[in-house]
C-alpha cells in the first residue's frame, strides 16, 4: 500500500509539474504565482516587548511560573519559551476586568504558598509547586480554584495563538496556498 | 446646513451593494439601464485583507499599530442595542459587496418539501411557488457566480447540473460519513459557492481556510468582484460611496422618486432623485429605511400597512454541537483548511422513515471545524495541568 506522502508526491509531479518537489513541511506545492493572486506582504517584524506593563516584576515572576507549571516544556516549548507570561500581561491590559483577580489570586497563591512551605510560589521547587497547584485544579469552588481556572484558560489563550503552540506543539501548519486539497486518503476512514 | 441636491432624475437608485443589490444591479445594467447605487462604505481593497496573516502575527501586527481593514461595521461607530433577554447578533458591513465579503458560502437549494410545508402543517403563509418555478434560477445564479457540489439529486436538496468539482473530504468527515451512513442516513457534498476550478474569469481558491477575513484573490462569490465589477464595465453603473442612507422620498402620490442620505463622514446630508428605488441594503438596515420613510401617504413607512416590517426578526437558527473522533487521536496533523468549513452536508432525512416527530418539519447538518484548527478552546475543559495536560490537548 502506498503511504500518502508517496501518492502526494505523485500527484504533485503529474498534476503540476513543479520544478521541485513538495517541501517536506508542505503537503502539496504552496502557489503564490498563480495568476490574480495578489497577497498581502510579509509580517512585519515586531520586536516582542520584553516588559510587563501591569504586573510588578515580583508578579510577572509568578505568572511566568504559574504558567509554566500550566503548560511546562518538554520537547517541545512550553509556555514561558514561549513568551506567555508577556501575552497574558497584554491580556489583563486588553480586558481590565482581568485585573483584580489576577492580582488578588496571585497573593493568595503566595500565601497559600508560605503557610504551607514558608517561601513565595516562585521559591518553591517544581515537585511543591505542583503539590499546591493540584487541589487548586480541582477544588474549582475556592476563591483560589477559581483563580487558577482563571488563570489556566488565559494560559492556553496564550500559548495556542503562538508559533510554538500552534506550530511547533500541536503541528499545525494550515493558511498556505495549496495548489490542491488532497483530503483524506485513509481507506479506513471511508465508507 | 445646506442639504445638497442634484436635479439630476436617475432611471434606477439602488441602495446597497450587497448580493442583491448587486444582482439588481448587474442584471439592469446589462439590459441598458443605467444605475446609480448608493452603498454605506467603500471599496475592500483585496491587498489589505489579512487573510494570509497567522494567527501569532495578529497581535505583533496590532502591537505595531496596524489594522485589518473594518469589514464588519463597528459597535462603537454604529453603536445599537436590543430588550433585556433578546440579543441578536446583527452583522452589518458597510463597504461594496457588504456581507458577501465575508459570508459563509453555503448555497443550498430549497426543495419541495420546503415549499409546501405551510400547507402541510398549517404553519405561517403557503408559498405561493413551486421548487419548478425557481428552478431555472438557482440554475442561472449557480451558473453566474460557480458553486461547487457533487452529482446527487435528494427530495430535501435538489441538485445541479451546473456544480464545480467537490472538494474531497477530510479524515474526520469521511469517519462522520461512515457513521451516518451506517445508520441509514445521507451525506452528499455540500453546495457553496466556492471555485474549486477557474471560472468565468476568477481565480480558484487556493484552499487556505482564512475566507473570514476576506478572500485576497475572490476565489468565492462576493457582489463587488462577481457582479458590481462587470456591471461598471458597461458604464451605466455609478456607485457613489459612503452614502448611508436614512430615507425613500415619495412625492404626492405616494410614489418614491428619491433618496435622502448622509455622507458617512462629512455627515452632510444629500439628496438623489430616481425614476425607481430598490431598496437592497440587509435586513435590518432595510427595515430601518423603510421605517423611516413615513409620509402622509405612508403614515407607518413605506410597505409596511401590515406593521410587520421590523418585527419577527430572527437570527440564521441553529443549534450548535461539538464531537470528538478518538479514531484520530494521536495522529498526523494534516493541513485540515479545505475550501474553509464544509465539506459536506446532511440533508434532511426525517421525513424519510415515516415516524411521527413532536416537532415540525426538519433539519439539515453542516460539519465545521473538522481536523486541524487554530481554535484551541476546547482544551480549556480539559481537566488537570502539567505534561498529563499538555499532551492530552495535542
């Protein structure tokens, strides 16, 4: 049985004749020259702003760890790789009603975090870290559960809009020009 | 203020620009007469969309201070505001084309059954047509404007001899598919009207899936480059920009012969007279004209003696559900964006087995947002954190 790349890829040399083949990344040949296709230019290149405007440094420091511990890297980024903790600044300036919850539940995540370690959440190591945060993730009821659902849904607003979330996480690799749309070519699927 | 008059009397006024506005407009045209239409925007610009930006570069984008282009009008410029406990999301563009700029494509023919429900069930006022009578229609529009679909022929979907190839299916429609058709229902290619091949002088669609934020190549139907676009190559249409207009002049007989409206930005007021007016310019915003049209000889606003005209508002009613296919859990991410949404339909099919409903007449599904996508919502109920949750979203 043929695998779908090899029939992709033979499909692209009869059907289009390209001078190279598919890219490796690309399922079928990308086609920015097909006449009456205008596209709008490349993205500017923006230099990412590389400071919080509403947290404190101290907070901006929890909220990278929080996030963190949210979505941690593994092999593939996680969220302060990619640059989360920034995005969700951006996002309490956008909206704030953000603002004093945030606020207020990154305290009380301190306090929890010295009465039961003595030291604020960023001193904690990981494996403390995590012990907190579990019964937070699921006591959704407490002012502090409902802070760290808060907290988790603006972390993966964040991450999956990036290019390390989209992209390199979930492998997402869609808005291209295809010259075809192959589907699907899984006889298991069909009917 | 002055209010500007022409003196000059235009055959034909028409006001928006939208499906059809422009339809009115590209069929008079080409039979000889000469249009003026008055549309409450401007010409989208193709070169602007972003409809090639990823989602990480919107904001990079904004943060350097630039903006799509507006195609869907503003609350805050046109702010409006419904009773407690009935919202309506009303949709509005003002710019050439209007909603056919962004619209979902879907192309659907009623059938028989559609038309002769009233009847059936006693439910709101018979059709006074047949599926034959509008037949030759559909086929003319499908014709005019390319839709694509498949070779099928249901009771509740007529088909078409005049559809462009279908687009294939991904993994997760064919296993949806399967499914359906395992318990005995029908699921044909969905009809939209989508270029899936050159056609009539436009470009096909290039299968990117951003089609929301308007097609940079008009790969679909959109009044400005399928209809206005030949319509002023005949020279007898004038389309006067940025016109909102706010009502039909009629004059002692009750007649209308004009039109008043306002510049969107100077806000100076103007008038137009026409021979005919046809009034093309949405729903709501075609309510609104009328409404206000009041006269001695239209003391409610014009065509509005019944007093419906701006009551029974409904928004598009559906229903919305969310499925899961652990069959491609795991696996290959593929580039899922197709012709953006659809690829295929369930037509109504509970009029088929003979069993009696507690409700009337039927239903027909759209699939959207198989495969692949960039909203990423859905991991927000995911429970848990860390690697365990990470890897459960992928």
């Amino acid at each position: 049985m043929s695998t779908r790349r090899d029939a992709l890829r033979l499909f692209t040399i009869t059907a289009t004749a390209l001078p190279t083949l598919a890219s490796p990344a690309q399922e079928t040949k990308e086609m920015g020259d097909q006449p009456g296709h205008i596209h709008a230019g490349p993205a500017i290149k923006v230099p990412v702003p590389s400071r919080p405007t509403f947290f404190q440094p101290a907070e901006f420091q929890a909220v990278e760890a929080l996030s963190e511990r949210i979505i941690p890297r593994s092999d593939t980024p996680g969220a302060k790789d990619a640059g989360v903790a920034l995005l969700i600044d951006k996002a309490v300036v956008a909206n704030p009603s953000l603002a004093l919850p945030c606020r207020a539940g990154l305290a009380d995540l301190n306090a929890l975090a010295n009465n039961s370690y003595g030291a604020n959440f960023t001193a904690l190591t990981e494996e403390q870290q995590i012990k907190l945060l579990t019964p937070l993730s699921i006591e959704t009821d407490s002012p502090l559960g409902k802070f760290f659902a808060l907290f988790k849904d603006m972390t993966v607003d964040a991450y999956y809009k990036t290019e390390a979330g989209l992209k390199t996480e979930l492998g997402w690799h869609g808005n291209t020009y295809l010259s075809e749309f192959p589907g699907c070519d899984h006889p298991e699927h069909h009917s | 203020m002055q209010i500007q008059t022409s003196p000059q009397v235009h055959d034909v006024l028409i006001i928006g620009s939208g499906a059809a506005g422009g339809m009115a407009a590209w069929n008079l045209t080409r039979q000889g007469v000469n249009v003026t239409l008055l549309d409450a925007g401007r010409k989208f610009r193709r070169s602007e969309f972003w409809t090639h930006v990823k989602p990480w570069e919107w904001q990079q984008r904004l943060d350097a201070g630039q903006k799509p282009p507006e195609i869907v009008l503003s609350t805050t410029e046109q702010p409006y505001i419904t009773p407690l406990e009935q919202p309506f999301l009303l949709t509005r563009v003002w710019g050439r084309g209007g909603k056919t700029n962004i619209w979902g494509r879907v192309s659907l023919r009623y059938s028989d059954l559609d038309f002769a429900g009233p009847e059936r069930d006693g439910w709101e006022i018979p059709w006074p047509i047949r599926y034959k009578d509008i037949a030759p229609y559909y086929d003319q529009v499908d014709q005019l404007i390319g839709v694509c679909g498949g070779d099928d022929d249901q009771d509740s979907l007529p088909g078409s001899r005049y559809f462009l190839p279908p687009p294939p299916l991904r993994c997760g429609e064919h296993i949806i598919k399967k499914a359906a058709h395992s318990i005995g229902i029908n699921i044909v290619p969905i009809r939209r009207a989508v270029l899936t091949r050159d056609y009539n002088g436009h470009t096909k669609c290039h299968y990117c899936g951003a089609c929301g934020s308007g097609c940079d190549v008009g790969a679909f139907f959109n009044s400005s480059d399928y209809l206005l676009e030949p319509a002023l190559k005949t020279k007898r249409l004038n389309i006067i920009d940025n016109a909102v207009v706010a009502r039909i002049l009629v004059d002692d007989r009750g007649l209308a012969n004009g039109v008043q409206y306002f510049d969107r930005y100077t806000k100076e007021e103007r008038r137009i007279f026409g021979k005919r007016v046809v009034v093309a310019a949405s729903c709501v915003d075609s309510s609104r004209i009328l409404l206000n049209s009041s006269s001695p000889r239209h003391p409610n606003g014009i065509g509005n003696s019944s007093d419906v005209i701006g009551r029974y508002l409904a928004e598009q009613i559906r229903f919305t559900l969310r499925g899961f296919a652990p069959e491609l859990m795991g696996g290959k991410v593929y580039n899922d964006d197709g012709i953006g949404g659809a690829h295929m339909y369930m037509p109504r099919f509970n009029h088929r087995d003979g069993r009696k409903r507690d409700y009337l007449r039927g239903f027909g599904c759209q699939f959207w947002y198989t495969g692949a996508q960039t909203d990423l919502s859905y991991a927000k109920s995911i429970p848990g954190f860390g690697l365990e949750f990470k890897k459960a979203v992928k």
